[in-house]
C-alpha cells in the first residue's frame, strides 16, 4: 500500500455553457510516500486554462500565478492522464487536506470528460477529517493547514503556502506526525457509488419545527444547575439556521436562551444546541441590592 498526498489550486470562473460558475483546476501538485512514509516521488504541474483565460485578483494573489502561467499548462485531460500514469497501479490511498478538492476534481472531469468519477481514486481519506477526529474536534471547526502543522510542532514557515505541491509536502509532514494504524483504517474509504453519493451530498438545515426528523427530545432543557426539567417561555422560531427559544427553571430562577440547529446529512441528523444564561437587567439588581 502506498499513499498520495494531492492538493489543487483552482480559480472560479463562470462558464457561459452552464450560465453558472464553476472552479477550474490550474495547478496540481502530490507526494508520493511508501508504507513507511518515505517520499517515493513528486508531480507538479499547471494546468492550462481552457475555460477562462484570466485568474481572478484574490487567486493570482495568494498563489503568485500569473495569466501567462495557466495559458502555458498541460491541458486537464493530459495532466490527469500524467497523474495516473504517475501514481501507478500498486493500491493506493489518496489523501487530501478537507474534501474540496475531489469535489472540484468531480467537477472539471464531468465538464471537461464528460465522466461522473475520479478515474484514479479507488481508497481515500480526508486528512482533516481524520485529523480533527484524532484531536476531538468538531467536524465543522474546519481547521486550516497551517493551523493543524502549528499544533504538532511544525513551522509552516518553511514551507511556500497555496502552492500545490509545497501544500502537499506540508500535508504529508502533518500526515506522518499524527499517523496512527488502528484509528487510520477506520478512515480509508473504498471510493465506490455510496462514497460519491456522500461527497455530493448536499447537507441541508431544517426549517420546520414539525419536520418528522426532528428529535422532539432534543428541543427540551434541563436547567445546567439543578437539572430539573425547564418551562417553555416562548414560542419556537427559526433564524439564521436555528430554532431559537428561552427556557426558565424555576427552581433556580434562572433563566435560558436556547438555540438548536438540525441539519440532514447523507444518513444521518446533525445536531447542534447552544445554550446561554439571560443575566437580570440593570434594574432587577438595583431591586435586589435594595
């Protein structure tokens, strides 16, 4: 088993065929590492623009690619033939830093190849994913590259970030620190019709209060001191992706301001509850110091 760490750079741009915007892969960049994580190889590559000829200002800035950089590329097609030819036919497990790059990978081959898969991806792990896991962290923390080396000792310094293959090193550094053979395993997905169904999946909020997928239970509180079960004070309503509600315990006279969010995963209810104490007002302590 060897392991392909890749990163991309890509630039939106908007289509005219699809009258929608899209984002165009421009660079790739991986590191290939044995079973003891010893760097096999390396590819780097420009990808030649074929939908739009100019980078957009934020992406020439935080990659330092000029216009006449993507204009002079390897088309998409050729560049990913390169890839695969690159990453050879040993099992291989592909890691990526989140999944926004297999997402934008899905994207340019269905537009550029017409095909609805990564023709090189057969095991994959979202390296982010695994490593927020390793450290309790939840999912939607989202924790940024530099952030990850940081925490495990690594100076991000030395490395020349948004650069696809520097990304990719600096990945692959992190992926060796914090590997971990049992915990691993349980995140290497064969890349088959239910882990596409996943990657495409779009989670989505729930707006109702009556949505049959709502955990009733869930929209109860139970005081944070004394843990007898609060009153409703007033009516549930929605904003901002959250039901929000105040709840108040009359047995420690206190009183909460309580938010939840449900949103629908590929199989499964995401839950999250938030939950703030209300302080008397001003007047309230004039009162009680009286």
């Amino acid at each position: 088993m060897q392991y392909v760490v890749m990163d991309l750079e890509w630039n939106n741009t908007y289509v005219k065929k699809t009258a929608g915007f899209m984002n165009e892969i421009i660079e790739i960049g991986a590191v290939k590492l044995d079973e003891n994580f010893h760097t096999v190889d390396k590819f780097s590559c420009i990808v030649r623009s074929q939908i739009s000829r100019k980078l957009r200002g934020s992406v020439k800035k935080l990659t330092n690619l000029t216009n006449d950089d993507i204009s002079t590329g390897q088309p998409f097609t050729k560049t990913f033939s390169l890839f695969r030819k690159w990453i050879g036919h040993e099992d291989t497990v592909i890691l990526t830093w989140g999944d926004s790059d297999l997402r934008v990978l899905l994207e340019n081959y269905s537009y550029l190849n017409g095909i609805d898969s990564i023709p090189f991806l057969h095991y994959y792990c979202d390296l982010q994913k695994y490593y927020q896991k390793m450290h309790s962290e939840h999912p939607e923390h989202q924790k940024g590259l530099i952030a990850a080396a940081q925490e495990v000792g690594i100076d991000p310094e030395l490395y020349t970030h948004h650069r696809a293959l520097w990304d990719s090193i600096l990945t692959a550094d992190i992926f060796e620190i914090i590997y971990d053979e049992e915990s691993f395993k349980k995140e290497v997905r064969v890349c088959d019709e239910e882990f596409y169904g996943r990657l495409l999946y779009k989670a989505k909020v729930l707006k109702s209060i009556d949505n049959p997928l709502i955990d009733k239970r869930k929209l109860e509180h139970y005081c944070d001191t004394c843990g007898r079960q609060c009153k409703l004070v007033t009516p549930w309503k929605f904003s901002c992706q959250f039901f929000r509600t105040m709840f108040y315990c009359e047995n420690c006279d206190t009183t909460y301001a309580v938010k939840v969010r449900f949103k629908k995963l590929y199989d499964s209810i995401d839950y999250k509850k938030i939950v703030t104490v209300v302080n008397p007002d001003a007047s309230d302590k004039e009162d009680d110091e009286e």
